[in-house]
C-alpha cells in the first residue's frame, strides 16, 4: 500500500490465510511466552491446564448428577460435594487467570524494553532504513496484539483440554454420538474456513480504504492553509479525492462487518443443527439416555467451542505481530565501532586538530539505483576555529555532517585526534549537533544544572529568553516558530559542553536581525570561547565571518578557501 505522497506502508497487512487453527502462530506465541517469563509462564500453563481438567469434571459430574436425577433425586452430599468442586474450579481459574494477565503484560515489556535496547544501540543509518523513527503506533499495536494474544494461549489451554477430556468420555461412553458430531464438525469446519477466508479478504479491503482515506484526510489537514486560500482547489481534493476516499472505506467497513457476522450466524447456525441431531435423529437409533448427556455436554461446552473459533483471528495476528517485531529487531542491529584504538574518554577529549583522511561514505542500493556516494574527503578541524560548508542541493554537505559527527560510520578512511586513532564512542563525544529538523526535548536531559548557564547568554543576545525560560531543568514552553526551536537548540548544544558546534543550515529559519547577530556577534563569541564551530551555510555575505570555507559538489569537496582567500 502506497499513500498520496508514495510513501509505502512499513507493515502492509498480510494476505489472508483463514485457518481455522493457526498453529504457527500459537507455537511463536507460546515460544514468546517461554522466553519472556520463563519462571511464571509454565506456572500459568499449568494452572490453565488444571483449570480445564477442573472444568472438564464439573461438567461430567452435572452430566451424570442430571443423569441419575431423571430415576432418584439427588442427595444432599453429591449436590454439596458438587458445589465444592464449583467452587475449587473458580479458585483455580482465578488464579489461571490472574498469571495469564501477569504473564501478558510481562511479555510486552520484555518485547518493549528489547526494542527500546536495541534503539539505543544501533546505528541512525539502521533507523533511518527501517523507518523505526515513525513505526512508534504501529509497534504499540503490534505489543498490545502480542500480550492479547499470550492471554488467549493460557484461554485455549484451559477450554481446549476441556473439551478433549469431555470429548473423550463421549467417544468412550456414544461413540455412534461422537462420530455422528465428528463427521457434521468436520463439514462445519470445512464452511467456517472458507468464511473466514472471505472475511480476512475483507477486512484487508476495508483496512486498505480506510488507511486512504487517513491519508487524504491529513492531506487535506496539512494543507488546510492553501485550501482555505483557494475554495475551487479545497472542493476538488473532496469531491475527487476525499469524498470517494470515504465512501469506500464506508462500504468496506459494511462489507467487514457483513462477512464477520455471517460467521457468528454459522456458529449460531450449528449449534442447532447439532440440538437438532441430538434430539430427532440419533433417538431414533435407540441411543435417547446417551443422547441426554451427550446434549447437556454440548450445550455447556458450546460457547467455548464458539468462542475459540473466534478468537483464532486474534492469535494469528499475535503471530504475525511476533514475526514483524522480530524482523525490526534483526534489523536494528547493534552498531559496530571497529576495533578499539583507545579507550572512551568520560568527557570530550580535548584536542588541537581532528583530521579526516581519505573517509568515504555510500548509502545502501535502493531498487538496483546505486546509492548516493560520498568522498574520499581530507579534511583538518582545528581547535577555535569557524568552518563554513558550503555547496548546492545534494552536493553531499548533511552527509559529510552525519559522518562527521560520528552519526554514519564511513564506509572507509581515518578519523584521528591529534594523530591518534579513537573510539566512535570518544569521537562522538567531542561534537554537539543542532540539525535542520531539530527535535526540542521538553527537559535538559544529561545536562548539569550548573551548565544551563553556559547558553544563556545565547538566549539573552537572540532574544528568545523573553519567550521561554527553564524552569527545574526543563523549558517552560516548546510552542515557539521555527527560528526561535533553532535558537533553544544553539543553546542546548552549548550547554552540552562539547568542543564542536555542528550546525546545519542554522540561520536559514531566522530573520534577518537573529541572522545578523548570529554571523557578527553569536560566531565570534564562540571562537572566543575556543569552541570550534562547523556551520553549513548559503549566506554568501557572511562567508566572511569564517575562518575557512570549504566547498562540497557531488559529494567531494571541492574547493577550501581561507579567510583572506
């Protein structure tokens, strides 16, 4: 699935499968179990499964207390000892239940906490692939299908043994009766399959038309401006677009809703039939005093029967929401640093000159289409000094950035502090980094209380401490315009006292007065400072604020100029 901007969907729904019992699914369900809590997961599969033993006896013994009541009632200790065993059978499954829902909720937090792991510890190049910056609702959902589905495997424990145990003592005790309901299960099943087959092809459907419908819904959101602007343009967008957008997904709703409710009818549908056979046809054969507890069974045991057929959608989407979280797993795969030259320094290293030797840097094949290739690039930071990067639209210069700052591991070359090799780690440490689409945490977090003074003056000179304070080590507001985000950022990433600013294209949301103090004023005060400053740039008439001004084009760079040059 595609939406209007081409974006495809990261989890597209699965094609429909119908299974009546989606074995696979319960075998990744019960494994995720195991896993996650290996110590109360068995302890709440076995309490499932005495409770379906328990439930097994108490619908026999009512079997053949109503049995014998028809020739001599029923004395008081069967009836007491009978609501003992009623009442030992709710103890148990309350206690069944209660490790299922612990049990649940402890397989999604171990499946979160893993995901938030390996988050941390992967590299930007594998989040960026993967689009796990913008799966956060979809992971949600895949969580909370996982933990109802782990809640539904200790349900089909219990009822499923159960009704094998029950299902047993009618083959023992009628088995003309077992196999007459045998033979109509199997043709009932038979129907209910192709059914759900039906249903899964609609729901896709409807699931499709929705999904179109949200996104010209947030087109028509996003652009609320322009289309207030310009009424024909808002009335074609509903008439050819969202209109026809909502129609569908109304009548795929219907059609869903349709499908799943003759399924329910089928299940209603059955139930009769088996009365029926029950009751006018196998008496017929001399089998009436079986038949009378054959019937009590399947009326008791029905609504579980019904109930696990149903809930069979649920698991096969737990198992499928497994193998989509594992595949994100696998792909966010811990970085690896290289060998480890030198220890990580707690602290930024202080240094006199990073160099960059021969790095190179190429993004993965999209699609057969080689991707976009950086370097080699020689390039010196030296310490207190203003670089300004420089080059057109996809000259390379946000990529240099990213592999600068230690965020892209080059794909070849050196990184050295004067002359010595480090780790990522340590190099990393060394660099603070304000990007375009600059993210605003609402608190200070790793920062000192006693660094948030470091940036205030940078708050005081662009003008932004009137609008936003920080209060207990947080922003009293993050509602700004996009100049004043950028100006907190700048800030921010003094505060962080790293030795490099890295700033991408940081002037190119501000005003002109911000713009002006910021190459005259703000820039001077950090070499002052002995900061080292790397400033993507296309304000050519402040080119003369740098100390140096190197020029990127088709990923090299390819011209560097000083000052004076």
């Amino acid at each position: 699935m595609t939406g209007v901007t081409g974006a495809p969907d990261p989890w597209p729904e699965a094609p429909p499968r119908g299974a009546l019992l989606p074995l696979g699914s319960i075998r990744s369900v019960v494994r995720a179990l195991l896993m996650h809590d290996p110590d109360g997961g068995p302890v709440g599969l076995v309490l499932a499964a005495l409770t379906g033993l328990v439930f097994a006896v108490v619908i026999l013994t009512a079997g053949a207390l109503i049995r014998d009541a028809a020739s001599q009632p029923v004395d008081l200790a069967r009836l007491i000892g009978f609501l003992a065993l009623v009442a030992g059978a709710a103890v148990v499954h309350g206690m069944a239940l209660a490790r299922g829902m612990r049990s649940s909720e402890r397989c999604r937090r171990a499946l979160l906490d893993g995901l938030v792991g390996r988050l941390r510890e992967t590299s930007l190049e594998a989040v960026e692939i993967t689009g796990a910056d913008s799966l956060s609702e979809a992971v949600a959902r895949a969580l909370s299908t996982v933990a109802s589905g782990v809640l539904l495997v200790f349900q089909i424990v219990q009822h499923g043994l159960t009704l094998i145990v029950c299902a047993l003592v009618i083959l023992v005790t009628t088995p003309t009766v077992f196999l007459c309901l045998g033979a109509a299960a199997v043709v009932w099943g038979v129907l209910v399959r192709r059914r759900r087959i039906v249903e899964r092809r609609a729901s896709a459907r409807a699931a499709e038309a929705e999904a179109r419908f949200n996104r010209h819904l947030g087109e028509m959101i996003a652009g609320s401006r322009d289309l207030h602007l310009d009424p024909a343009k808002r009335r074609d967008l509903v008439i050819t677009a969202l209109a026809p957008a909502a129609r569908a997904a109304r009548d795929g709703a219907v059609a869903a809703a349709g499908a799943r409710s003759r399924i329910m009818d089928m299940h209603a549908l059955s139930w009769l039939l088996a009365m029926a056979l029950l009751v006018f046809v196998l008496p017929r054969f001399g089998l009436s005093a079986q038949v009378t507890v054959a019937f009590l069974m399947l009326a008791v045991l029905w609504q579980w029967i019904s109930g696990l057929l149903l809930v069979m959608p649920t698991l096969e989407r737990a198992g499928q929401a497994l193998d989509r979280l594992d595949g994100l797993d696998r792909a966010l795969a811990p970085e690896t640093t290289g060998p480890q030259a030198a220890p990580a320094a707690a602290d930024a290293p202080a240094f006199e000159r990073l160099v960059l030797s021969g790095l190179t840097y190429r993004y993965p094949d999209a699609g057969g289409v080689p991707g976009f290739g950086m370097g080699p690039i020689d390039l010196t930071l030296r310490r207190g000094e203003i670089l300004f990067l420089v080059g057109g639209n996809g000259s390379g210069k946000s990529t240099l950035i990213k592999v600068l700052t230690g965020l892209y591991a080059p794909s070849d070359g050196d990184m050295t502090v004067d002359g010595h090799p480090v780790t990522l780690a340590a190099w990393r440490s060394l660099f603070a980094y304000v990007p375009t689409d600059l993210h605003l945490f609402r608190r200070l977090y790793g920062i000192a209380p006693e660094a948030v003074a470091d940036g205030r003056w940078v708050l005081d000179r662009l003008g932004v401490a009137r609008v936003v304070g920080i209060h207990d080590g947080a922003f009293t507001t993050r509602a700004l315009s996009a100049g004043q985000r950028k100006r907190l950022g700048l800030a921010v990433a003094i505060m962080e006292r790293r030795p490099v600013l890295v700033l991408d294209e940081w002037a190119a949301d501000q005003d002109p007065e911000s713009r002006r103090l910021f190459y005259t004023e703000v820039l001077p005060d950090l070499r002052a400072r002995g900061l080292t400053a790397v400033v993507v740039s296309h304000d050519d008439r402040y080119f003369t604020a740098a100390d140096r001004v190197v020029k990127m084009r088709d990923g090299r760079v390819v011209a560097e100029d000083d000052d004076d040059g």
